[in-house]
C-alpha cells in the first residue's frame, strides 16, 4: 500500500475547519502529510458578530480572522489559504472556479474535506460544498487546461453544527484521539467563537463513545476516545470489510 | 492491529451468499479467518423452480439445494450451516431467534453479512436481514441466557438483484480480484440457477470498474478489478480517512 | 397486443374499492373483463361507527357491510368476495395467505390494486396491501403447491384518504370519465360513509384536472374529467414512452 | 387515439443522447416521427478526453465531437441541434434560456427526454437536466413572447451512468428491442468513447430481463428483449391501467 | 408571553398570498398585527396568461397585477409591496437580497411565510423561497450593513398548489375559520385566475376537515372549520406540547 | 381554551421516559396535570446488563427496575404502570393490545409520548411506539368493544439516544427549564445507568441552546434553557402561527 498523499479542506470560513475536521488535520500533519486548508472566505460577515460589535472594519475583521484561522492551522500542523471571496452569500465564480481547479492540480491530495450539502443555518456552507465536490470534477477532466489532472481522490463532509435538521447521517467516525490536544488547543485559538469550544469537546467526546460503541472487538480504542463524523460522497473502495 | 475474527454470513437461501457474498467470504478464507454461512431455509420453494419442475419432491429439493450450497461454500473456503426454517415465507420464530443467537455467541464474528431491508421482488430476502440485525443485538445483551456475550461487530448488507429498485446504494466497493477464480468455480456449481453466473460475473467487473473509479490514487488496483459492492448498517470507525 | 385479463383489486375493507378504485373497476366491467375485489374484512370494527352506535351486533354489522360491498360491487360491474379475516387489526395468517395464493391463481389477473404502504391513520390499509403483494409473489413460484403459477401483473396502489400525509405520490391519473357514473352510482350505496360521495367527488374533479394538465396535446382528454390517483410498485413496461 | 408528434431530446453533450436514449430516439423515427436531438455543448472539456491526450485543440475537438453527433444521430434517424453553449461548467444563461423556449415552441414536442436530477459524477448532466425542464414551463407561459406556447408533454428522464448513485430509480422499462441494432450502430460511431459500447450494450440486455420481469402475462416481448430505463418527472396520464 | 409582533409574507407573485396564505394574513390583521406582504414580481409572465391572450402590454399586466394584488392585500388587512424583480423567471440579485434584507430588519417579523422548496409546474415559487429563507438569514448577521439584526422569526411554507407532487407534508394546519369570509372576499378580488376560487375554498373546507380530525379534546374547533396548511421550516419552541 | 388534559407515555423500558420524556412529564405534574407511564417492559434482559452482571436473578432484576422506575415516576410527579410484557424481544400480542385501548379509554389523554419509529441499535424501542400508535387508533374505534372511544390526541415521539441514525429530525423543542432539576432528580435515581446523567445533562443543554436559536424575539426563554427535543405524528393543529 502506497503512502497517503495531502489531505485538502475547502471551507466556507476559517473556523470550519477547526471544529469540524480539527481532528483530521492534525492526524495528517502527524503523519507527515500536507495538509491544505482553502478558506473561501474570512467569514467576514456572517460568523465575525462579536468583532462587529466590537467596532471593527471590514479589513480589520478580515485581518483578525486570517491570523485566527492562520494561528489554528498551524496549532493542527496544516497551512491555511485564503482566497478571500467574500461571503453572505459566497458565491460561485468564474474566478474562483479556476483558482481552486488549479489548487487541486497543485496539492493532489489524497482526501478531500468539505462541507455537506444542507444547512437551513448558514447560507455559505452548502455553496462551499458544492464548489469543492463541483472543481475536483473539474480538475479531473482532460479538457480544463492548466496542470495535470487528478485522479479521484475519496470526498468526505465533515458534521453539521447541528446534524439532525441537516439530513447529515454519520457513515464514518475518525478516532482522533492521538491528536485530541492538538484539537483543543486549536479550538482555543478561535476567540471570535470561543463558546464553541466546550461544545465541540463535548461533541468530540460523544463521538468517541460511539466509535467505541460500534466498532467491532478487534479495534482497541482507547478508555476515552474522542472522534469526529463525517458523511461520504463517494462508495468507499477497500480490500477488506471492517 | 489484532488479528481479524471470524465472517458470519447470514442469508434466506443457499443462493444468496454465492451470488452475493461469495467474494467476501472467498477473502476471509485466503487469509485463514473462519467463514461461516448460515442458511435460514433451503429456498426449497422460493428459489428452486427448476427443481420443481423437474418434478422432485420437498425433501428431494431440499436436499439438492443443501448439496449445492455446501459444495459451493467449501469451494469458497467457507462452511454453510442450514437451518431449515422454511422459505416463501420465511417467519421469525422463537426458536429460530435462539439458534441464531447461540450462532453469534458461538462463532464471535468480526464483520457480519446479511441482505439489505427492501426487495419487492422477493419476501425472505428482507425478513432474513431483519433478523440477522435483531438477533446480533440480542446476543450483545447480558440478559440473554446462554454463552458470552458478543462485541459490536460491523454489519454489511450486500447487494439485492436489482438494486436500483431496492433502494440499495452501493457505500463499500470490495475489491475481489484476488479471489474472483474461487467465486466464479462456486457460481458455477450453482446448477438450479445457472443463468445467473453471466449476471454476477457481468456485475462484478462493473463494480470493479466503479471501484477503480472511486478510487484514489494510491490503491493501485489491477487492470481487471472486480467488486462486490456493500451498503452498511452502522458508522464505520476507523482511525484514517481513505 | 393480446386482450386484457382481469382485474384484480385486494382491500382491507369493503368500502375501500369504491371510493380509491372504483373507477379502474368500472372501466375494466366495461370492457368485458372480469374485476373481482377481494375484500378481506367487512371493515366490521374500524369502518362502522354509525353501525354500532346504531346498536347492532357483530354479524349485524358485518351482514350489512357485505350487503353494501355487494350491492357497491355490482353496480361496478365487478364480484366481490369477502375473507372474513377480521379487522382492526387485520392480520395475516397461513389461512389468509393460502386462499390468496389460490385466488391469484384462479383469476390470474392482469392487473393488482391493493393499498399503499403507509398510512398513519389506519393499520389495516397498510397491511393488506403488504399482504396482497406478498401473496402475489407467492403465487409466482412454483415451490407453493396448488394450481398453476401466475406471471407478473403489475400492481397499483390506489390513493389512501390523506394523501400528503401517507407518503403517497400520484404517478399514474387514470381518466375515469367515461364510467363517472358508475363510479359515482357505486358511492351513494355506501350509506355507512355516505359523507364521503362529495368528498370523493371532489377529488374526481381534482385528479382530472390535473390529468388535463399533465397530458400531452395528443390524449384528447374531456372538458371535464374524472381521474383517479395510482402509484406503481414496480416500473412500467411499454413499447412507447407517452 | 391522435398520431404522437415529434420527440425532443435536450442533452448536455453528444454522446448522452446515444447511451441513454438511442432506443427512444429509432422508436420514433421508426414511426415517422420527427425527432429533435438538443445538445447543448459539445462536451468539448470533460468528455473528450481522448481527443485532448491525442493533442487537438478546442475547435477542433468540437468539430470531431459536432461530426460523431451528427452521425450517430443519422443512425438512429433523428436530427442534431448543437447551442455551443460550453460545458465543464455548462451554464444557464439567458440567450440558452431563449433559444430553448423558442426550439420548444418550433418543434412542440409530444415527449421530451432529459437528465435526471442527480449525477455526483458529472456536474453537466443535473444543470442540463434543469434547464431542460425549467424551459418547458417557460414556453407553455402566454407571457413569454416568441411564438406560440405549447401544452404540457411528458418528460422522462433516461438513467444515468450509475443510476445506484444518482437516487434513480427506474419507473419505465421502454422496450428496445425492434430498434437495437439501430442503437448498437449509433453506438459503434462514439469513436472517442468507444469503450462504453460494452457497457451499454449489457445495460440494453440487463433491463430488457427486466422488461420481461415485470410485464403480464399479455405483452409479448421476445425471447431476447432490450430496453432503456427511463424516471418519470410527472404523473402519468392514462386510460388504462397496465 | 409578550405580544406577538408583524408577520411578513414573501411571495413570488401576487396570487400566492391570497389562496396560499390569506387566511393567516386575515388572522394577523385581526389581531392587530402589521402583515406586509412582499411580492417579489407581478408574475407578468407566468401567471396572467388571460390578460396577455387579451392584448394587453407588459406594463398594463403588471398595472393590473398590482392593482389586484393591492386591493387583496387590503381585503385581508395587509399592505402589499411589489418589488418587480421580473418573473419566468425570478432571479436573485444582490438588489434584490439588499432590498429584501432591509425589508427585514424595518419590519421586524415575529413570523415569516413563503414558498415551500420544490414545485415541478413553477419555476419561480422554490427561487421566491430560497431567497426569503436566505435573506432572513443574512438579515440576522452583524456583519451585514444596514439596519439593526433581528432575532430568528419562524418559518413556515404555505401549501404549493399540488402539494402531493411537490413533496410537501403538512405538519402545521391553521384555524383560520375566524376569517374565512376575509379570505374569500380576497379570493374573489383576484380577477385573472378566477377559477381558483371553487378549488381554494375546497382546499380549506378539507384542510379544515383535518384539523378536526387530528385535534385532541380540547381545541373546541366549530362544527364548519377552514384551514390552512404550512410546513415548518425550522423546529417549533414551545412551552408545552400541544 | 379547556384545562389541558392527561399525559400519556408508552416506553419500552422504565429508564426510557426518565431519559427521553422526563422534562415533559414534570411540567405535566407541575400544572396539576395526571401523568401516566406505561412501561411495556421492565427492560429485563436488554437494559439490565450491569444487574445481571450482579448475578440477580429474572426476578430480582424485574423487581429492582420496577423500584427504579416507579421512583423515578414519582420523583417527575406521575405514575408509573408496568404490563410485564417481556423485552428483547418485546412482542406485540392480542392481551397488550387488549390492555392498552383499555388504557387509552380510561387515562382519556390529550397527549401521548412514545419512541421514534426507528432506531438500529434498540429492537424494542420501535416496537413499543408502533404499538402505542396502532393502539390509540383501535381505542378510537367504535366497533372495539370496552369503555368509551377517545378522540384523537396528539402524538409526539421523543429523541432516540443516537437521533443521528435514527432518521429522527427534531420538530419541537419543548422547553422544560422550570422543571430541570426535577428531571435531575428522576435521572440520579436510575442507578443501573447512571452512565447516562451527564449524557442527558449535555442533551438537555443542547436542546435548550437550540430552543433559543431557534425561537423568535417574543418567547423570552431564560438564559440557561434546557429542552427536550420531540418529533410529531401528525400535523400540528393551531389557532396561531408561532
């Protein structure tokens, strides 16, 4: 078995990929992957309420998520881009379109992480879903210049703030409890949303339990376990049923 | 990772786990796990027109049906056990429940293998998943008298004969190549529904296509792959994305 | 193309072909072909309230639910049969199945209507109609002993009383119009439901204008049409997509 | 019964109209009917790529692909209408909006096919698909101007590539069989994605057993049947129940 | 429990309110509540076939829209806004989400009614509440300029007009026989699509039927009650289930 | 509006109305309102592991969980009966059924609880709520002889322990924050899963941060909320939209 390539994380804002695949990212980076996060946007508008509040500016905003995000993705081990598209709404251009085709070329990831298609919360991340499943179909095809293309790397959506009004059904649970701290201290670099971070423990947690719960006896996971859900787009392919 | 455990396949008729499953259980056996078949009924008079109108009598097809599907588990490295429950239709019964229970506690499996919940084509096929989930919950419960109690094994239904009306949706693409030889002798030893080795043999190398689709870059399948594709009961864990 | 058989119509309760079918059954009377209804209770517990308020006994009220089904029957120009299998709840027995599989078997029919899969405001409906398609693959396979085997009629459900709650999606509006009279002669005998006719009046008219909407330039339907709602189990099989 | 008028087919990219529709599109040239083929690119960018390895550029791998169209459509007797309005992302704009209400209103169409819903992998084929349907309602609105509106024709979507996948579920089997060598010959013409004549043809045989599956007793299909699937986008309207 | 504040209805066009939503509309007014109604298009184009077949212009249509919808609006107790955004279709556009937010954050709705996501016969309704359901949600971010952010009001979908092809289950029916004269009154002010008014009034009558039937003891509905049906968009908070 | 009447609760098991309905059973109790649980079960052999574990016997386990239960009940202010109809698994039979509408006809509720029609890792739970919701039906029958027929009280299903894979989409959230510590109370007292506390604590919060989210300006819910998340049966029937 070959080794595993980059893991590549399109999200609508920088706080996604913290407590939704925090956990993922840092398994990658510890295995000495690359791991490329693509924020769309700031999450300028719709998820920086407090630094509005605060009597901020739009560039300002813009600054302050950019260190977080940047901050966050080094705690986990990746490295965050930002390609600044604005959001409320974000929306699919031309432009964007090319740049994230030829960031596919580029990374060649082996995974691929995004957001799942429905959210009646939040108007930007099914967009960001359906951008990132849509320009890997791109980057795979022979007739859109520029780069290589890709072959087709397995996609997955990571979890919902709140899964049940999603339609999101968990069809895998990751164990990350060898980067649980790693998650943590993340999560605690987000001080625009820092509420969220005993929630996402807590969500962390009841995962683990779960993975414990249906995994079969062969897999050893530990006392504690701490996992994160993700739903596929794709059949898995495998060599063996577990 | 410790060793993997037992494969338990749990099926309406002897047909089903050939056709369905043969390449599962053709895996486990190469890699010395043991593969256990149980046979609800002997499809004696759901799955056996020929027979019938060969003008044999109960017991002589049923006798033919446990020939066959003997024959055909041994050629796939596996043992069929029957439990003669009676087909067309198939019932839930106490008894029946309490074998199977013993079944799970006896063997301890890693993975289980049954049929999906719709087929409007057929009565056993669904009545059979159904009671392979319930009684794999009942042997997990302390409450239940006889043998130890059993782990959280996975539970995979495999494919019905028509999938697209049985609103079957592929999640698991199992690469069989290593082990087609050994389904492909077994399909054939199924005499009373030789029509069928073109259908599955025609199936297998198109899932083996679409495994090789869905696959990343790093799976290096074989030019000829062929797949059996599985849909799964309950959340995978893992402790990697791929 | 050969003739028509017959049609078959399986119900929980006497009532229930008149209102949801009695148009297909009038057009098939019309047309020279045997309809017969199996109606496998007198709907003698949960369809007559006005009966036992009327403070009839049990064979009172089934003697009169026969009665009208009989007299709804012909006015249809079919035959009804009753099963007596009970209702509320309506279950199914060894005894029930087998003079189904031997019903199907003596009319084979070229057509089945049965109830829909889903209805929470009634527990018979949903398990005659499970009975009256478990039944029918019965009679196809020649393991099941008495009579010769049928092929495979398609089977409609006819529309349950609430619709939009039950699940149920039309995909089939039969122009009833030429037989309107009929159909509406069959819903005056009804006396125990007799606030239904205008109920179901109404939805005559609404399924044919809808009919009107979705036909094609070429169908030529009536200024004012009466239609009835179907939904298939099984995909149609035509020589021409219209 | 009036004559059926002409059969419109709107297809993101040449080569659809042949797998999936060929049969429909030689039944309705068979009968005299006129038969419209809408392609709405070229599928210059993500279906060619064989022509881009083989070192074409993009006018001249529209000219190969424009050239295939137009013969496979001869083949099968219909007529091919190329919009060149770009694939890989296609787009609804308003001057493809206008053209495809006024092709509309020329042919008036008494069947269109279509894309279904659905397709993970190809990003044309839903867009396609919408468009098709969106600009049938545009063209029966008396507010749009431009020609005459039409009445309302059914539109059935053909099975895509993996209907498993795709949510399609198959609810008419169209026999085939009295055109297939017409579509076997269309198919030998897709030069560049020749690979899939296979693969079409064992889906032409699949669904014809199926065809005969799932027909009474009175409809005759031959000893060796094929037939396309096809998913109904609106009720059907019928004077017969079969 | 405070004084419930404005409702706000958005529509696609000018009818939609009255058939789909007058009586919540009249029941608002009542009560003294402020009901604004926005109607994103006149549906020029869509729905006034009859005044185009009568030779008007675009301007006189809509002329005609507006003033039928003005004098509805005012039968119910509501005041209309036309937005004249186009129809056939209705488009988003950063005006139109601007206007729209704005609307939003002036009224200050305690409740907000739209269309429900899909409709097979309209192009328009599902894009009308996509953008209602969006621009509420954009209405509440900080970081969205203009005006103060509101809370998160309701959502309900009002009925499509075949609500059994546009996977629509009511899980909310509204009394709403208190003004059901103000409904029909309205009704019958809509000139251009007259014959709704027979369908609509039966529409209630049934929808009112159902509201008995699923009541426990204790609403005390009147022995002729009018319904109306919404499905909800997000879950109901309550104090006590009822 | 009347005094609100009885509340209804059918469990499988006695922890299940602690758990999962708790909250809803106190504000019962609180507004002098009778509360009555039926525990079908006493959860014997399925939700007694660490008791067998103990080495009790059948008999000493049923009576622990009857104490359990019935102090757990009297702790939320209702009473607690238990029909002993055996669990894992529990069976619909003729006598339950009897003793239910027998219930039904003599609590006269205008509520009822019950568990969510699915639910992959519990086979009881379903089981109990099909019976709670085919019985009420029967209990409003005429034709079913003993005691008065009910009307038709609403019926609310409560949160699976994994609402996730349960296809449960919460519908309602019933705020019970006055009641909280109550439920407190009820859940220490389940001391054969006292594992659950801080699970249902979590819950209890997540639900009620939700409540907030999701609640207009006009509700006023206090800063710490707890909740309890519900999903109907039928539609909702109100005088107001809220």
């Amino acid at each position: 078995m070959p080794t595993k390539g980059p893991l590549l994380v399109i999200t609508a804002h920088p706080g996604d990929f913290v407590w939704r695949a925090g956990g993922a990212i840092a398994l990658a980076a510890r295995d000495g992957r690359r791991a490329v996060i693509a924020c769309l946007s700031f999450g300028e508008r719709g998820e920086s309420a407090s630094l509005w509040r605060g009597g901020l500016g739009l560039d300002e905003v813009k600054a302050v998520r950019r260190e977080e995000g940047e901050k966050a993705a080094a705690a986990l081990g990746g490295e965050a881009l930002f390609f600044d598209a604005g959001d409320y709404p974000l929306v699919e251009t031309p432009e964007l379109t090319e740049a994230l085709v030829a960031l596919y070329r580029e990374v060649r990831p082996s995974v691929v992480l995004t957001h799942a298609p429905a959210d009646p919360y939040n108007i930007d991340h099914p967009v960001a879903g359906e951008i990132a499943r849509r320009t890997r179909i791109l980057a795979q095809a022979a007739g859109i210049p520029g780069g290589e293309v890709i072959g087709a790397p397995p996609v997955f959506c990571f979890e919902p703030h709140q899964p049940e009004v999603c339609d999101f059904t968990p069809d895998v649970l990751l164990d990350i409890t060898p980067v649980w701290e790693r998650k943590l201290a993340a999560m605690q670099i987000m001080g625009a949303q820092g509420h969220l971070v005993e929630y996402y423990s807590d969500l962390g947690r009841r995962r683990g339990v779960q993975a414990k719960r249906n995994s079969g006896p062969n897999l050893g996971l530990p006392a504690e376990t701490f996992a994160e859900a993700y739903q596929r787009v794709y059949p898995q392919v495998t060599t063996e049923l577990a």
